[in-house]
C-alpha cells in the first residue's frame, strides 16, 4: 500500500540520499582541530615510545604521525579550493 504512494517514496528516496550525502561530506571534511589534536598526540607517543622503547608504542606513533600528516596535507588544499587547470 505504502509502495503505490510516489509522493512518499520519492521523498523518502531524496531524504535517504541527502542525509547519506551529508554524512559522507563531514567525513571527507578535515578540521583543523583534529589535526592539532592528533599532532598532540603524536608527540606523546613519540615521547612515550623513546622513553620506553616499546614496540606497540612506536608502531601506533607510526600509525598516528602517518594519518596525522595525510589529513594535515588535505586541510590547506581544501581550503584553498581547487586548482586552476
């Protein structure tokens, strides 16, 4: 009954989409606060794994470091837009 209704399920079909669009844009959209916090903790866990020369602290430093300068990479260019090919 509720399938013969294209007035609701267009809308819902729309409403689905956008909130899915939505999500996936905050997602893909860094902040700069992130980086700085996962700078933040980069260094203690640098700090912590030349301390302790522990090899899960190094491994997640590695890990944290890696993420923390590919999110840092794309803040500038989306803020500076695209490019002018």
């Amino acid at each position: 009954m509720l399938r013969k209704d294209q007035m609701l399920d267009c809308s819902l079909r729309t409403m689905r989409l956008s909130t899915r669009h939505r999500v996936w844009e905050e997602i893909r959209r860094p902040r700069g606060g992130l980086v700085a916090a996962l700078a933040i903790m980069s260094l203690c866990l640098l700090i912590a794994g030349w301390a302790t020369s522990a090899a899960g602290v190094i491994w997640a430093f590695a890990g944290v470091w890696l993420v923390t300068l590919l999110i840092g990479f794309v803040l500038p260019r989306k803020r500076t837009g695209p490019s002018s090919r």
